[in-house]
C-alpha cells in the first residue's frame, strides 16, 4: 500500500480524488500496490463538497500529516505560495516526496527544493507545474540528459490564448472577450497574473532553468502583456493575413541566454497559430533530437489532475531520478541585444515624439487617431526606451513582435 497526502481540496485536488477513486483497481493492477489518500488538508473541515470521501479523512492540522510515518507522498494543489512553502520544505525534511502543481512556488524556490530533494534522498517533481496536462516537463527531463538545449518556446497561459483567440475570430474588443472568459471561468475575477505575463513568465523560468541548465530567474525575463491590445491592432492584424498569440521564449547561444515573454505575431500557417483558445502547446530544440513539440490542455481539473498523478505513478514505480537535475552552467543574460521585427500601435500624441516614433519604422499608418508602423530589425531596448522618454503608459501603446 501507498499513502499519499492531499494538500488541499480545490479544483485540482478534487480531480484527484476522482481519477483516483475511478482508477484504483486499474492502478493496483499497473503497480502493484494500492493507492490510497489517508488525510486531505483543509481550511475548513466542514464545508459541504461535491465528490466522494472516505469518513475522517479531511484535516486541518498539517503536522498530523507530515509526522505521519505512513503517509510516502505529499500532492501539494494549494496554490498558496506561503504555506505551500512551508509544506514542501517541511515535507521534504520529514522524508516525504513531493508532487506540486503550484508554479508560483517551484518558480520561487526552484532551486531550494531540487537540493533539499536531494539531500534528503526523496523525489521533487512539478510536471502539471508547467502546461497543465501537458507532459513536458519529463519530456525536458530526460533529453537534457544527452542534448544541449538551445531554444524553448511556448504558448503558455490558457487565459491569454482563449482571449487573443475570440478577438482575432470575433474581431471584439479585449474587455468584451475578457468579460466573457471570467463568466465562463476562463479568467479570474483580476486577471492580472494572466493577462500581464507573470504565469507564462513563472512556467518559462522553471522551463528555461531546466532545459537549459542554468539558473534563470523571474528577474532575467522581459515581460510583456497583452492587456493593451484593442480591436485596431486586431484588425490591422488580420490584415496581414497573420494572428497574435502571448509567447514566451528563451534562446541560448554559446553562454549567452536571451529570455523574453511578448505578444508575438504569427502568420497562419505558422504551427502556434493552430493552437487556439485554452489549449498550450510548448517546443524545445535540442543539438542531437532537433524540434520536439507538445500539445494539449494547458488548464482545467482532470488534465492537471491527471498531470499530477503521472508523478505519483513515476515516484511509486522508482521510474524517476531523486538527484538535482538542475545544472550549474553559468549564464550571460543578453536580453540588451535582442532584435526584430516589431509591430507598434501608439495613440496620438504630441508632434514631436509622433516625428522620434516615425523614425523607427518606414512603414506607417494614421487610423482612428492612432498610429500603427512596422519596425525592422530592431533592437528591442531601442524601442522601449524610446517609449520611456515619451513617458508613454502602457495604456498608449501596443507592442508585438512580427515572427517571420
């Protein structure tokens, strides 16, 4: 037998709870040993809850838990980041694996955890961290073994996709398809950590540290949202036979890294095209396997559930590595030098900084009391300082990349 404790009830743990509940004899049958959940931690024992539990079985006291001997794996769904810190560090010390779909800590502590892991000789693994259901990140795992990994890319954020996706078929404003998605539970009631990059952001850093086997921080990623699209850049958009999706995107060459989450225009036979409204889809470039590309529900209960349990089978089954596998490659950030082709729809303004603005870009437009111009190959830092010493907000303008 194999006990496992559920660290909070929320939409991914109650998916747990079903897949489990649905699958135990299968499970039993694949590894040899029943699966079951000795203890739930709660906040609020009490609560009335849609799925099926064992009497007894919910807690609000984590020490029950983590001092239980029997209890092997710890599932943390919190996605709290204090507590969710103490319960992984405090998991780990008591000799317990850890599974986690929580991004905001493993982004914060990624490096904490891998040694603690270590050293104490038990696994660490965050598969539904990045993608949702996505399997990716033990895809990642095992090519860095015998690849140097010299690019990732991904549509990362499911929130993001379904908006920019509904703008680009429907041709509606961003606040109109925003107010859609919260309805439909797309969207959280402040959209902030979506809409303005920090979740993509936080998933490329736990993707880029490990891949490429350096430490990349939050810090070392340039952000951009796409909270300051309206329906002009849509249209001018569609116009160029291409859409716009919210990318995040690190690239390596020799030890200089560049690591960038930005609106990104593609054209539509371009392979992120295809990928639409919640779905993700994540690519990585490796010396000796070439492009590898994943796809799939990037969100939502059972996907990340399932996401989940992938990494519970791996830790009872001892298919997965308990040593650091982060690398000590020591990294230049070059985001200063990154260059493009870039797309800039910016209000009207004074004449003066219309005339700087011009001269980025031979390509211009005037329409609905906006100016929209082309840039290429240009350095990015060029344009966005440029935009500082106009004291633009972001409101003013918006910014994409044109992916040729």
């Amino acid at each position: 037998m194999v006990n496992i404790a559920l660290l909070g009830l929320g939409t991914v743990g109650t998916g747990v709870v079903e897949i489990l509940n649905e699958r135990r004899n299968s499970l039993k049958l694949l590894t040899g040993k029943d699966i079951v959940i000795k203890k739930i931690l709660v906040n609020n024992i009490n609560k009335k809850r849609d799925v099926n539990l064992r009497e007894g079985i919910l807690t609000d006291d984590f020490n029950s838990i983590v001092k239980d001997e029997e209890i092997d794996i710890l599932i943390e769904v919190t996605g709290d980041l204090e507590n969710s810190y103490k319960y992984i560090t405090e998991g780990i010390n008591n000799k317990k694996n850890i599974v986690t779909a929580n991004k905001s800590v493993v982004s914060k502590y990624f490096e904490e955890f891998s040694q603690l892991a270590a050293k104490n000789n038990v696994s660490f693994l965050y598969e539904s961290s990045v993608a949702g259901g996505i399997p990716v990140i033990k895809p990642l795992r095992e090519q860095i073994k015998i690849n140097d990994i010299n690019r990732i890319q991904g549509i990362l954020n499911g929130t993001c996709n379904y908006i920019l996706t509904r703008m680009i078929e429907e041709g509606k404003d961003y606040g109109e398809i925003l107010k859609m998605a919260q309805e439909l539970g797309y969207a959280e009631a402040d959209p902030t950590d979506d809409v303005e990059g920090h979740d993509t952001l936080r998933k490329l850093r736990i993707l880029a540290t490990l891949g490429l086997q350096g430490k990349i921080t939050e810090e070392d990623i340039l952000l951009y949202g796409i909270s300051n699209i309206d329906k002009l850049d849509i249209d001018y958009i569609k116009d160029m036979n291409s859409t716009v999706k919210l990318i995040g995107e690190v690239n390596l060459e020799a030890d200089k890294f560049t690591a960038i989450v930005q609106p990104t225009i593609v054209r539509r036979d371009d392979y992120f095209a295809s990928v639409n409204m919640a779905y993700n889809s994540v690519a990585f470039e490796g010396n000796n396997v070439g492009e590898l590309k994943f796809y799939g529900a990037g969100a939502g209960k059972l996907p990340t559930a399932n996401a989940v349990l992938t990494d519970v089978l791996d830790i009872i089954r001892e298919s997965n590595n308990r040593e650091n596998e982060l690398g000590h490659r020591e990294l230049i950030n070059n985001n200063k030098n990154i260059i493009g082709d870039y797309y800039l729809r910016v209000s009207y303004m004074g004449e003066k900084g219309l005339e700087e603005i011009e001269k980025l870009g031979e390509e211009k437009i005037c329409k609905d009391g906006s100016l929209i111009i082309l840039i290429k190959e240009t350095k990015l830092k060029d344009i966005t300082n440029l935009l500082n010493k106009l004291k633009l907000e972001k409101k003013d303008y918006f910014l994409a990349r044109i992916l040729n």
